[in-house]
C-alpha cells in the first residue's frame, strides 16, 4: 500500500475546507489594478478522448507511425528540444511557441500495469490511479487536491465537460474526481454556468433560500442516518451516495453563506454566446467561461472534459461533431474512426487544439499584477490514448504558469528513454509549484525539474 | 498437474490427492498451486444458491474450471510453458502459478494481459509454435468468459435487489402522479447510464450525485409552488400580444396566419381558440407550442394538437356582390425559358383551356384555391422557369382597380390582353398599380420568370373574396401553463411567474411543424410572410387563466378537507400524515410523522402556514424515503417482501411510477401476497393504461433503441427524411410490442410475424399501401397486414432496429451483427482489448471493396475476429435494408458501380443464412430456446433493477420452462415471475 501525503493531512484539510478562508484575492487587489500582492497560482484542466496519433512508435514498421510520420500529422513536433517545428495537429499553437511544451512519452505506469481498459483510462488522466478492468476505483484528482487545499475563492473547483454528469466508471464523463475517488458531476450547460457562478447573491430571499436548504438538508441527513441502521451492508453503501452528497450541498451552501456580503463580480454577458450549439461556438464560450471565472478570481482550479468515451451503445455528444464539421467525410462511425490508421483524427485533434490556442490566447491578454492571466495558470492538456485509440505514450501540451516558474519553449520528448518519468511527476510538479507542499501524487518518482526555470 | 481427481462439482475435501502430469510443476509450488485449485473448487462448489448469500456468480457459473482442467490448462503447458513454466519465467511470469479462479483469486488482471497479448497475436512469438485456430478459440472463450465472471462477481450484489433511487423516468411519472401537475419534473438530471445489460433501472449501475439532491430539492420547491395555490384564482383575461392587457387578439387573414402570443400567467389553463379555413379536404394539424423568444423551430415544445380534415361547402348564389369580384387562381406552368418567350397563354389570354406543351408533356391550367390573397404564395418552378397565374375579376362597370403584386424576379402582368407591367427584377409590394377593368368579366393574366429556386407571388387588392370552397372551423386548445417553458426575465415589470411565450401554428399536409411560424414582425413584406399551405388562420381568440375547480386538485389533495383545518397544529399532522404516506408508498411510523411535524413547526416559525407545510413537503420529497426504493432488512437470510413493498415493485416493474390508490388500498389490507389476489392485480395492472410505461422503457432499453430519436439521418443521401419518420418508426416497434403483449401471441411473434403498425408516413417510407379505410392518419398508428409484403414483419425488419444498426448514412452490419447477439441471444460481445491493432484498410481502394471484403479484413486481424466473427455474419443478412430501413435489391458503390446485394452469410459453424428471412428461421429453430430464455433473463433483470447472477439461474430455469407451457405468452411470464421467490423476497 502506498502512502499518500495528503491524506495525512486529511484533518487539516477538512478544516480547510469552507471553514478557514482567506478573503479572496480580488478584494485586496481591486480587478485590474495593479498591486503589490502577487496574484494567485491557477490549475486547468482539460482531456480530449481517444488519443491522437504521436509520432512515435514502439515499432518503427508499424503503420500509424509511417502514415503519421510521412504527412507530418502526428501530435508533437519534429527537431530538437530548444529547436523545434510542431507537427500540423499543433500548428495552431504556433503564436505561443515559447509559452507552451509539448510532452510526449508521459504515461501512468499504473494504468499499464493494471491493463487499464482504453476507454478507461480516460478516468484516470488527471488521477493516476490504475483502473482495471475489474477494478473500477478511482482516487482524488489534481484539481480537487488543489481545489481541497487551497480554494479560498467563492468556488473552490470548476467541473466542466461537453456532455454533462458524471457517466459511468470506464466510459466518465467528468475528469473531477473527490477525496473519496467518487466521480463530480461536470456541468455542459454554458447558460446554467453563466446563471449559476455569477447570479449576484444580492436579495435576501437568497440567503433565506440557503436557509430554507441547510433545514431540508439536515432532515434528510436524521432520516438517512435512522434508515441506514435498518438497511444491510450492500444497501447502506448505496445510502453513503446520497450522505455524501447531503455534506457536499452542506459545504457549498455553507461556502456561499460565506461568501454572501462579498460583492459579486459584474460581468457583461453579452458577448458571451451562451446558447451556442455548434461545435466550435460551444467549445468557445466553454472556454470563455473559464477565462472569465479565473479572471475575476471566482475559482482557481478545474477540468473541463473535451469529450467523452461512448458507453455500452451511447455515445457522447462530440462524436457527432467531427461529421458535423466536415472532417469525417464519410461516416460517424467511431470505432472505425479510432482504430483505424488514418488522419482524420488527427485532424480532429487539430480542430481542439485551435480552440485551445483560442483559450491559451484569451488568457495571455488579461493582464495581472505580474503578468498576464497565462503566467498564472499551469494548463495541461492531453488525452489518455494514443494512436489508434490505445493506452500510454500520452499525447499532451503543457502550458502557463511562467509565474509559477514554468519554462516553455521546449519539446520534452521521453519516449524513448529508459527510464521515463511518470505522468503522475507532471502533476506532483504542478501541485507543487502551485503551492501544494506535497512530496508525491499517485505513483510520483519526484518533480521534473526539465519543465522548471 | 490435474485435478480430473476431483469431482468438478462436488465439494473437495482439503488434500484430496495431486496427480502430476500435464501442466504441471514441481515441488512446493504445486502443492501450493494444488491448493489453490482445491480452494477454487471449494469455493465454487460450495456456492449452490441459497446456500451462501455472501459468495456469488456471474449468471453463467462455474463451468468454467473443469474446462481450465481440461482443455486450458493442456494448451497453456503446449504453447506457453517453455517460457512461462517451471524452467523459464520470462517477464516473471509463471502462468502455471496463477490462479485460474479469476472471481475469488487475485490474478484476475494478469490473465487479463494473458489475453490481450494471445488476441494482439504477440503471443506466443511468431517463431514458436502457434495455436489452431480451435484452440485459439477455446483459450479465448475459457479467459474471456471467467474475466466476465470475475467482474461480475466484482459487481454482484449478492444475488438481491440493490436499493436504487427512481430513473429519470421514473422520478418524472411519480412526481406527476404524487402532484397532480403537468411539469417538466426531470430536466436538467442527467439521463441515467446504460448498465452491461443494457438496463437504466440498474441499482449497481446507478450513481447519486450531489447534483442529484439540488436537483430534488428544487424541483420539489418549484412544483410545490405550483400545486399549492395561496392566492384567489385570476380572472380570466383575453390576451394579446399587441395589446397586453386589452381584450381580445383577432387575427384575420388580412394580417398574419400564424401567431406568436405572450402570456402573462404561469398557472391555470390558457383557452385558445382558433377559427381555420381549410383549402382542401385532407388531415391537417393544428398546434399550439411554447418557447423562448428567439427559439428555433425544433427547440418548441408542442403543447396541444388538434388533427382536421376540410369539409366542402355548400355553394353559394350570392356571390358576386359589390363591385369588383374576385374568382380563384389558377395556375400554368413551368416552362423552361426566359421572360419575354411566350409560351402559349399569352396568344390567348382570356382562355383558361387548352394543353400548352412544358418539357416534352402536356401541361393544363390548375385551379389553386391555396394561393391566398393577402399571403406570399411559396413556389419551386426551378432556375430560369416561367410561371403563369390568372384569375378572373368581375366589375359592375368599368373603372380602375388599384392592385399590390410583390414578388422577386422577373415578372409581367396583363390586363385583358394588355400588357400593364414588365419587369425583369421583380416588384415591389409596396408600389400599387391600378389596372382598368372592363364591365362584367376581366382577365388578369401573371406571369413570373424564376431566377433562382424558389419563386414568389404575393397578390392583394380591395375586392370582394371568391367564396371559400371549404368550410370554416373552429377548435379549441387549452395549454396548461405550468408545462411551457419560461421566459426570461429581462425588465422588472414581470408578473408574478414569469411570462410564457406561445406559438400557434399548423403542419402542413407533409406534417412540418412551424416552418412558417416564426420571422413575424409588424412590417411583414411579400417575403416575410409565410405561405399558407393547407389552410388560413381566421381568427384566433386565448383567453385565461382558467382555474377549475378552484383550489385546483393539486392543491386540495394535499390541503385535504378536515373537520382540524381551523387548528394549524392537529391541520399540519393530517396533511403531512397523509402526504408522507402517498410519497414513501407505506405507512408512516409515529416516531417519523413526529419528526417531521417538528420539522414543521420550525418552519413555522418564521414562515406562513402554507409556506411552512410547502417547505416541509420539500424535505418529504428530498428525503431518501421518497427517492429510492427501500427495502429495509438487516437479516442477512432472504425474507418475504412487506405487502408495501410487494405493491411498490409491481408498480415500478409494470408502471414505471408509484402504486395507485387501488394499489395502495390493497397493500393496505394486506391480502396482496394472496396468490388469486396477486393474479388478479397483474392481470389488472398490465391492462391498465400505465402499462404503457413498461411497454416503452422495456422495449426500448431492452432493445437499445431509447437514444434512437437522436440519431441524425444524414440529409444529403435521404431527402426529405423527415425526423418524425423516426419517431413513428419506435412506435411501432412499441406498438407491435404492445400488441403481442395484450392479445397474448407468442413471443416468438416478435422475431416473425405478419402485421405491423404503421402511420401514413412510415407506410410510404417503407413502400407499404396504407389502407384505404383508415381515415385518420397522420398521428394514427394503424394495424397494417404483412402478407403481401415479402421484406417486413417482425422487430428485425423495423426502421427502429435497422436505423439503429446504422450511423445515419449506411448501414452498420457489424453494429446490426452484435446487436443480435447482444439483445436477441442474451451474450453481449465482450468489451474490446484495451490495445487494439489497426486493421490494414489504409490502402486506398478500401472503399471499393465489398462489405464481405471488408468483414474478411475485420476478420483477418485475430485480435478482432475472435470477437467479430462471432456476430458480423448476422450483420451480413441485413444488407438488403439501408441505414433508414429501405428495402433495396442492388446497392451502389463509390463511383457509379452497382452491385446486387449479397446478404448470405456463413456462421462461424457453417451455417448458411440467406438475408433476413434465413436469420428469422434460423433464431426460431436453431436458437428459439436461447432467444426464450435471454427473453425471460432481461425481462427479469429489468423486474428487478439488477444483473443477473448465478443464483438466478433456477429460477430463470424454471421461469423458461413455463413460459414454454404456456405457449411462450407474455402476460403468463409476467404472472409466473410477479410470483417467483426473486420477485416476492428481498
């Protein structure tokens, strides 16, 4: 059994949260004013599923790696670690070469050891755990860790994903994971985030409504603790859902009841599209929303899921979107579009990641005490496949948090060495420099002092 | 070693003897691998059901070790052992060193590799001997089968019912039973996962989720507002959007036909009622639907719809009175040409006979009694078309007659011959003109050169009407505001509730909801505004809110009539008792109504009496007692359902809601477990209309077609699909189901038979004569007779399924493959290995090969076929249906190739299938008892909300063999299981 640090700290932690919480940073700065307070480190978090081809390979004769390598379509980039070109699935990225490292070769070794499922293994990036096939477990991930032990904002985490829910364990539609390993649902609806995080609390009848919710709250927790005493020990873990979701509505009503004086950041909505249903609509205002959350100092770490894996004959809400953008000329067909050696996805990858370099953009032109909103957020974003829809070998692009002393311009290439280092060691190196004094997360070796200045 | 020494289901006694050989392995390690195969055994066998509740099965068993012995075990020492056995341990793996009980032991994942690495064909290495292909196959259905038996085990729960909370669908019926409202309880909850049999009600499957509980929270506080009435009912008010609060919106055909409406009122009832004049006699919709300002044409929600057909009116004498008078339209054309080419009317312009030869037939004039005046007369002659209109006007002396005409293209206009207007870019509305009439009859001749697709033709002057040809009509809608969605609220001068916004509006005869309804702005030109297609809008009148009875039935079921009512305490004690026991479907304890009575009273402290009894109801409805189903036992031994209980299940199974009030009164007597009385309440039950409920959620999950009305069928290769195609297309599998079920057929009726239901629409989709009698049509699903139709009968043949096993372009042969052995055989494909090869389909004449080219590719890869071959040849039969379901004898390929479909496929046994009719026979000979039996497991599963396990397997047995008995009718298999221990025990 390994020893994980934070649980240590578990007690702490729980005092942490909702309780002990420092005044946001907003209030001492004053948006966009410059001050001297140092602004603060920020997490994002964001996945796109079945993997894109890299161009690299196990076995020089395999075919991915010929038609990847011949057109230049795998993800990653050609040339040497400080001179390098991207490969055209990040081309788009281009305007912030010296702001961003493309990685390759990171992998969680334990989800190779425990034969992780490949569409598993999409639960797993941002937690590390290995997720069998016959065990479906999962542990706390890196923004929530972030979220537990720092959030001293309104909103502690923010759990986006395009398709809602929290789906089922091996095909998930969240990338949030709590302390218990327990799935948080994402939120997809722009229009219900927009009236959600940013309804100003200002009536009364809010405050009584909290209220009103904490009473119903504590009824339903009495009842459900004299009704467990009456259930066996397979029904009671079913009741421990819904006693864990009793305390996590308590914290934020608690949360809010906080935070119900402090002046409600005034946004102007009416350049947000939040009714947007295309595809590259939908992932803008998506990544709007996230911008103008961390902007206004609202919340500071959170996923957003770029799709997820189908279950069982359902698929998710993106994988219509490729046909619809006419990069899939032929057929929905994802199995086939996932399996096969092709460049279709790959050109789909690129379509995400020009919305990304949309996002990477938006964030480097909201300025902040030292730097722009960029400096201040480490921005991971990857999938857990790779080509041909497999596990490992994960395809991603590091980014931000030069504040943070994060060094871009680089191409970190690991595939190839010996002893690779973790992916788990991008996210110990992450918590740390976000200011998480944690010696390990999930199968951690120890930082990776390539990616720091 | 081999442990054919001990018996293979019969308990082993500890140091029953080894026998070496085989696969086998020395010293210590066997002993220790001995005993572990003995404890496996032990293990295994001890598990007779009943017996140990703490230990369980996947629902195939333990059959598995025996074959390990037999025919695993030998193969791995074959292949594997010189590098994996006793001498050589590469990777440090030892195969003969796992445990092959995958479910008890905890080597599970490495044979989990095991097999990825035989199915990716790295192992054994190319140069070492390899396994037949037999052998193949029994190494990969012995791994595949006890990883599914160890997962499932993982999963079990123990052979019970897993307390779960409602569905979606569930919570929604159940609220709107308990409420007595219409409302949209379930959105914004995410819809509920697929579990691996295929089922939503899974109990292990489902997950709770904060989002869950704010989710119940206020939805019970929003619907609780709704049902309790605190103030006096609203006088009913005639509304209208020009005029807020004055009286009445008339709409005449002078103005707009179609209508937006904004309501100020969330509650009660809105009356509309609207005047029409149909212009022909065929079955016409009329509906009304709400949305938000700005949303499109398909994000409505249809509240009400009346269907109607014209009635032909008598003729009347006195027309034409007034000066002018107008006949109809009639219409000529197109011809292909430009503006100034005549093609014939001109010559003689006040004739309206005689043929006029238009691309290479005969054309004549048409008389067009829907080219409305007053509206723009919608037409697609085609690019560089001419199109001539006429009619004639009669006048009691010659005068002038100012007239509007608009229209976008090239156009010219005669008056008895004489050219008054010529114009090559078309006309503004705007710019009257007067043309000269003579006394008595005048010809106005119209002619409309195309530029572009569409043509358009608005018409208008100050003339009597010609008489209708149809009569007027008059209907009746009532919206039920609570059902509409809401406005946004932008100002501050918001009634209470927030607005609704309505939308009135027809289908035309092609039943296209809308499409002219929105685009509605005071300064309507020629272009804006819509063509009426089948009929006009006369008048249009919505008056609310109406309230009857007052307090509504929602509202005094809750605030029941009591003799306490003037004394809030002993008041609050009889509502809650009696609400509490509707909504957690069993008698309330004293010590619950106590606490929640106290809860109660600190509500009452700083809220109104209502308010207070409003707030408590929502923590009745939040509370674990109304969400999930509980059945509370601690006793680790099986007991007997509570008559409650009892109901609770038959509800949920049969209705997908909460039991009635008969339901509940018979719980109440507790004579429910009374086997005639039981009978007699599912034979009751499944007769009722909520029976619906589980024809719908069984069909549809049973056969996975509940996410079907999302597939997009792709535009481009179907034209003219129309997306209600898809929803009559479900109907009629759930009305086929329906009927098998309620006239007691075979089940085996469902794989074959020689009737099906279809609407207008879907019998001219499929190519089927829609009877003659059935009058009513569009909505109506009808009993259609199959015998002279070759290519349909049965589920397989449905557009349902076959649009299923489709991605909206093709047909999807491998997904319509698994889909047979998945739901009609009962044995799901396994899930795929986590690393997949490619298949070799780069080279780039992939697309012209043939389906069975590309199949033998799929199947050439071993890693995928050992799983595909097992389901593509069934795909293989259904390749004469297209994605939409369309029977078709040749196919065409990329390019212009044709090639005649070849639908016979081969069996991974020989077995030859010719098409479907082959497949048919084959499920009813060869695999009847199979199809029976995976019939009667997901219906059980489904009664039970959970997987199936070992356990289950005599029962399902026996369930098996009486349904047999009794002739294999639905309703019998619902009786015998309603009574079987499984459904009757907790």
């Amino acid at each position: 059994m390994k020893t994980k640090p934070w649980q240590i700290n578990r007690r702490t932690m729980l005092r942490g949260v909702g309780v002990t919480m420092a005044l946001p940073f907003l209030e001492s700065m004053c948006w966009g004013r410059p001050s001297s307070s140092p602004a603060p480190t920020r997490f994002c978090g964001l996945q796109f599923p079945y993997g894109c081809g890299t161009p690299v390979s196990k076995d020089p004769k395999d075919k991915h790696y010929e038609i990847l390598q011949k057109e230049n379509w795998g993800f990653g980039a050609t040339g040497s670690r400080k001179d390098f070109q991207f490969s055209k699935v990040l081309e788009p990225l281009e305007p912030f070469k010296s702001e961003v490292t493309p990685l390759l070769g990171l992998e969680h070794a334990s989800n190779i050891a425990n034969r992780t499922t490949l569409h598993g293994a999409s639960d797993a990036f941002f937690t590390g755990t290995g997720i069998g096939a016959l065990n479906l477990q999962n542990s706390i991930s890196v923004d929530q860790l972030l979220a537990n032990h720092l959030g001293v904002t309104r909103y502690t985490s923010y759990v986006f994903g395009i398709d809602g829910g929290i789906g089922v364990a091996g095909a998930s539609k969240t990338l949030s994971y709590d302390l218990r390993g327990a799935p948080i649902p994402a939120q997809s609806d722009p229009r219900q985030i927009f009236d959600q995080l940013f309804r100003a609390d200002k009536q009364k009848a809010v405050l009584d409504g909290l209220v009103r919710d904490k009473s119903v709250l504590d009824k339903v927790l009495a009842e459900s603790k004299s009704l467990a005493n009456r259930l066996g020990k397979q029904d009671q873990r079913k009741l421990d859902e819904y006693l864990e979701s009793v305390r996590h509505l308590e914290q934020r009503i608690e949360r809010r009841k906080l935070w119900f004086d402090r002046p409600m950041p005034q946004v102007d909505a009416s350049k947000l599209d939040l009714g947007a249903e295309d595809p590259l609509g939908y992932l803008k205002v998506m990544f709007d929303l996230i911008v103008l959350l961390m902007q206004t100092d609202m919340v500071r770490y959170g996923t957003f899921q770029l799709g997820s894996q189908g279950n069982n004959g359902d698929l998710g809400r993106h994988e219509m979107w490729p046909h619809k953008l006419g990069i899939l000329p032929d057929k929905n067909d994802w199995h086939g579009f996932g399996h096969n050696p092709n460049l279709f996805i790959s050109k789909w990858v690129r379509v995400l990641v020009e919305q990304y370099a949309y996002f990477l953009k938006r964030m480097s032109e909201i300025q902040e005490p030292n730097g722009s909103l960029l400096d201040n957020t480490a921005i991971v974003f990857g999938s857990a496949n790779y080509v041909g829809h497999t596990c490992g070998n994960n395809p991603i692009v590091l980014a931000g948090g030069k504040n943070m002393k994060f060094k871009h311009g680089q191409f970190l290439d690991y595939s190839q060495s010996k002893d690779k280092p973790p992916l788990a060691n991008l996210y110990l190196t992450i918590l740390q420099q976000c200011g998480l004094p944690t010696r390990s997360f999930a199968d951690s070796t120890g930082v990776m002092g390539d990616l720091l200045a | 070693m081999n442990a054919s020494v001990i018996p293979s289901h019969t308990p082993s006694r500890p140091g029953a003897g080894p026998r070496s050989d085989g696969f086998r392995c020395g010293g210590r390690e066997s002993k220790f691998l001995l005993l572990t195969f003995a404890l496996a055994i032990l293990s295994m066998t001890a598990r007779l059901p009943g017996q140990d509740k703490a230990v369980t099965q996947s629902f195939d068993g333990p059959r598995s070790l025996s074959l390990f012995r037999e025919k695993v075990a030998p193969l791995l020492q074959k292949y594997c052992a010189e590098c994996h056995g006793e001498t050589k341990q590469k990777q440090d793996l030892r195969l003969d060193h796992l445990n092959p009980n995958m479910a008890e032991g905890t080597d599970g994942e490495l044979w989990h590799d095991v097999l990825d690495q035989l199915n990716s064909g790295a192992m054994p290495p190319k140069a070492k001997p390899q396994p037949t292909k037999s052998e193949r196959e029994v190494l990969f259905d012995w791994l595949t089968a006890e990883l599914n038996r160890a997962a499932a085990q993982r999963n079990s729960t123990g052979g019970r019912v897993v307390l779960r909370r409602m569905t979606q669908y569930e919570y929604q019926n159940t609220m709107t039973d308990l409420l007595g409202i219409d409302f949209d309880f379930a959105k914004g909850l995410s819809p509920d996962e697929r579990s691996r049999n295929g089922f939503r009600n899974n109990g292990s499957t489902m997950k709770f989720t904060s989002e869950h509980l704010r989710h119940y929270i206020d939805t019970a506080r929003r619907a609780l507002q709704i049902a309790i009435v605190t103030d006096e009912p609203e006088r009913p008010v005639l509304h209208s959007n020009k005029t807020p609060n004055n009286t009445v919106l008339r709409l005449n055909r002078s103005t707009k036909p179609n209508e937006r409406v904004w309501v100020p009122f969330a509650k009660g009832i809105l009356r509309v009622k609207v005047k029409v004049r149909p212009f022909n006699d065929e079955v016409q919709l009329l509906g009304v639907a709400a949305g938000r300002e700005g949303d499109r044409i398909n994000d409505l929600k249809l509240i009400d719809e009346v269907e109607f057909r014209g009635t032909k009116r008598a003729p009347t004498a006195d027309w034409p009175k007034g000066e002018v008078a107008l006949d109809h339209w009639y219409s000529l054309g197109p011809f292909s040409g430009s503006l100034d080419e005549d093609f014939g009317p001109e010559k003689k312009p006040l004739a309206l006979q005689g043929k006029f030869p238009a691309g290479g037939k005969e054309i004549a004039w048409e008389r067009r009694p829907d080219v409305v005046e007053g509206y723009a007369h919608r037409f697609s002659p085609g690019d560089k078309h001419c199109t001539y209109f006429s009619r004639n006007i009669k006048s009691q002396d010659a005068r002038p007659l100012p007239i509007s005409l608009g229209c976008r293209d090239g156009v010219k206009v005669w008056i008895n011959g004489n050219e008054v207007l010529s114009s090559s870019k078309g006309h503004d509305q705007k710019a009257k003109f007067a043309v000269n009439l003579n006394k008595g009859d005048n010809q106005l001749l119209v002619k409309i050169h195309n530029l572009g697709r569409d043509g358009l033709m608005y018409f208008k002057c100050d003339a009597v009407d010609p008489p209708p040809d149809f009569e007027s009509q008059e209907f009746t809608l009532d919206v039920e505001m609570a059902t509409c969605p809401k406005q946004e609220t932008k100002g501050s001068d918001e009634p209470a509730g927030g607005r609704r916004h309505l939308y009135i509006g027809a289908w035309d005869a092609n039943d296209i909801p809308f499409q002219s309804m929105l685009n509605l702005s005071s300064n309507s030109s020629a272009e804006d505004l819509p063509d009426p297609k089948g009929f006009i809008i006369e008048s249009l009148e919505a008056a609310g809110p109406i309230v009857d009875p007052w307090p509504p039935k929602s509202h005094s079921q809750i605030f029941i009539p009591s003799p306490n009512s003037g004394n809030e305490k002993v008041y609050a004690r009889e509502i809650l008792a009696q609400f509490m026991r509707r909504a957690w479907r069993r008698p309330i304890a004293k010590a619950e109504l106590d606490e929640m009575a106290a809860q109660y009273e600190t509500n009452r402290a700083d809220l109104e009496f209502v308010a207070a009894i409003r707030e408590t109801l929502v923590a009745v409805l939040s509370s674990p007692n109304f969400i999930f189903l509980i059945e509370p036992t601690a006793d680790t031994k099986s007991v007997a359902l509570t008559d409650h209980e009892l109901a609770t299940r038959l509800s949920y199974f049969l209705w997908s809601t909460m039991p009635d009030e008969t339901l509940s009164r018979l719980a109440d007597s507790g004579k429910l477990r009374d086997p005639a009385v039981l009978r007699r309440t599912v034979s009751d039950m499944l007769s009722h209309g909520r029976a619906k409920n589980f024809v719908k959620h069984f069909t549809l999950q049973w056969l996975k077609l509940d996410l079907l009305e999302k597939t997009s069928v792709d535009p481009k290769v179907f034209h003219g699909y129309e997306s209600r195609l898809t929803r009559d297309m479900v109907q009629e599998t759930l009305c086929f189901f329906e009927e098998v079920l309620r006239k007691d057929m075979s089940v085996l009726t469902l794989i074959d038979a020689d009737f099906t239901f279809l609407t207008r629409r879907l019998a001219k989709h499929y190519g089927i004569p829609f009877p003659k009698e059935a009058t009513r049509t569009l909505g109506q699903y009808v009993r259609v007779s199959l015998r002279d139709e070759p290519h349909r009968g049965g589920l397989l043949t449905h557009g349902s399924v076959l649009l299923a096993g489709s991605d909206g372009k093709y047909s999807h042969p491998v997904r319509r493959g698994a889909w047979v052995l998945d739901r009609l055989l009962a044995r799901p494909p396994p899930e795929p290995p986590p690393n997949v090869p490619a298949l070799d389909a780069a080279s780039p004449n992939s697309e012209k090969l043939t389906l069975k080219q590309k199949l033998a590719l799929h199947l050439s890869s071993s890693a995928c076929a050992s799983c595909h071959e097992k389901f593509d040849p069934f795909g293989v039969t259904f390749e004469h249906y297209d994605a939409v379901g369309i029977w078709h004898e040749t196919r065409k390929l990329v390019g212009s190739t044709v090639e005649t479909v070849d639908a016979i496929a081969q069996l991974q046994d020989g077995t030859t299938l010719d098409g479907v009719p082959g497949l048919k026979k084959y499920l009813l000979s060869e695999k009847r008892d199979v199809f029976v039996e995976g019939f009667v497991r997901y219906l059980l599963s489904y009664a039970l909300g959970r997987s199936l396990e070992y356990s289950d397997r005599p029962t399902v047995e026996q369930l098996t063999r009486q349904f047999g008995k009794d002739a294999y009718k639905i309703s019998a298999l619902i009786q015998a299981l309603a009574t079987s221990d499984l459904f009757q025990r907790k």
